[in-house]
C-alpha cells in the first residue's frame, strides 16, 4: 500500500485551501494558560473528515470515479465524503450503523448518498462494506486507513502552523482509528501528538504502548462519543504514530460532558461528543497544556434533543 508522507500532506493542504476557508484558531484559556482551540466543527460538513474526503477522492483516476465509492462511518467520514462525492459527480454508497445519530443519517441522505444500514453490535462493518466494493467494483474510502485520507487529514496541521507563525508545540487530538493523528504527525513533525479516546475503546493509545494492533475487549462500555468507536486501528496508521506520539489518554463521557458545556459558554461553539475529547483530556489536567498547544475540536454533529439535554445538566 501507498505509504502517507508529509509532501502528500502539503499537497492536500494546497488542494483544500482552493476549494474551502480555513477554519478559525480560537484563544481559549485552560486554567492559567491561554492554548488554542482549531475549530473543526465549523467546516461545511461539521467535522474535519470533509479534509481525508476531498483528498481521497479528487485522487481517483477516471476509471474509478465512473464505479463510485463506498465509506464505511457513523456519520462525519460519511458526510466528508459525501460532499465531496457530490462536488466531483462521483456515486458514493455510505455503510452506516443502524443507531448512528439521526442528524448524521438525515444530512449524509442531503448530500446524495446511498445509506446501507448494519446492526452495531451484531454485524461486522468491514464485511458489510467488502461485500457492496465487491458487487459495485466501488473504490474503498476507509476512515482512517488510507494514505490519501490520511494526508487529507494532516492539512489542519497545515492551517495551524500558517496562523500561529510556527509549529505548534504539541496538539491534543480526539482519536477514533487515528487517521487525524496520523496526517497531524506527518503535517507537524516537531510537534508533540496527544491521542484521546473514549474510556474503554483506547485502541490505538494500547497499540502505541504495545507496538502491535490491539482490538477492542469484548463487551466494552458504553460511550457517547459515537465517532470514537472503530474495533482497532490500522497498521499504516500505527506505523506513522510509533515513536512519534505521546502515550494516549481516555475520557470518561462526564468529562466529556463537561467539556461540550465548556466549548459552548465559552468559546460558542455546539461541539459533539466525540469531537470534545480532546477538549475534555486538557480541561481534566490529562495532559500538558502550554501556550502554544493546540486543541482539536473536530466536530460539532450532535442530535439537538441530546445536546440541550446535555447543556442544560451542567
């Protein structure tokens, strides 16, 4: 497989800056330190997945544009590469869970993609999503496990280190399958990378401290951070994060909680569960924060009914 490299990285940083606005760099003050916050939620789709999207598939060749695609997400890959599919006239089939957020399910149908629904738990993902690239002869757009995703994902890293004037000194990243990990690594090669995952699904900070792939237990809890629970990552993820990223940390969906409130009052941003993690880890004092971190907020697609309920509980 293709291998992610910072150059690749640059190049998507250039291809995104033609077609979308960065996203803003927020001050936001963590204790008695002011960081920055990258306000991924604002972008069209609602979360930074519309970066890995564009690049994966503004990279296909023509052949494979005319056989469409097929993603595999709970909702913000699918609407990443939804819009994009839709900018570039390519079919793009969408394999869903069945319980994945309304709001995710209705605006990924908007943006005129095909939803294939599995049961989670119950049904493997990836088996669902093999048997449609095989009967569509569709292109596989993964995750996080795609290099072209991958460099689409680092080019925040990119807009980062444009506004500050220099590299950040680390960043704090919600972490699902590592796919934004990964590109942020290769866009900032002298920056710390924090992962953060929802407590119980900590898959790659495991695979990190192994070195190897490391599933998902059997029977793990329940979280609210939906977009934060692939079963492992990938090993091309791995292999850019080894040796580079810090140990990873978890969050527990009260501090998670509290983070969304946070990001709402103070910086009015609607920021779902899944992409105030990272949020959540440097509020709780799980990792270093100094004035020159930055903290991903990587998306804001959250049901209305559970965000108000949310706001309302603090």
């Amino acid at each position: 497989m293709r291998k992610p490299t910072r150059q690749g990285v640059l190049d998507a940083a250039k291809s995104i800056a033609a077609i979308l606005p960065p996203t803003p760099l927020l001050p936001v003050d963590i204790g008695s330190v002011r960081a920055f916050v990258k306000a991924e939620s604002l972008q069209p789709v609602g979360a930074f997945k519309i970066r890995g999207g564009w690049w994966r598939l503004s990279n296909l060749s023509k052949e494979e544009r005319t056989r469409g695609v097929v993603a595999v997400s709970s909702g913000n890959h699918a609407q990443g590469v939804a819009w994009a599919a839709r900018q570039l006239g390519i079919d793009a089939a969408i394999v869903m869970p069945r319980n994945a957020p309304k709001v995710k399910l209705e605006a990924t149908r908007a943006l005129g993609a095909e939803i294939v629904l599995y049961e989670r738990p119950g049904e493997d993902r990836d088996e669902v999503a093999a048997r449609e690239v095989e009967a569509r002869g569709a292109t596989l757009v993964h995750a996080f496990g795609d290099p072209w995703v991958i460099e689409g994902q680092g080019s925040a890293g990119i807009e980062i280190a444009e506004k500050l004037g220099r590299a950040p000194s680390r960043l704090i990243v919600c972490c699902g399958g590592g796919g934004l990990a990964a590109g942020l690594a290769l866009a900032c090669p002298d920056s710390a990378i924090h992962v953060v995952e929802p407590h119980g699904w900590d898959t790659v900070g495991q695979a990190l401290a192994a070195g190897k792939i490391v599933r998902v237990g059997d029977n793990p809890p329940s979280t609210i951070c939906d977009a934060l629970q692939p079963d492992a990552t990938k090993p091309i993820n791995l292999e850019v994060l080894k040796n580079r990223a810090e140990p990873g940390v978890t969050v527990t969906d009260e501090e998670v909680r509290a983070a969304q409130r946070f990001a709402f009052s103070k910086l009015n941003l609607v920021v779902e569960p899944g992409g105030a993690a990272a949020l959540a880890a440097a509020l709780a004092g799980k990792v270093p924060v100094d004035k020159d971190t930055v903290i991903m907020v990587t998306g804001g697609n959250t049901d209305a009914d559970s965000f108000a309920e949310t706001i309302a509980s603090g």
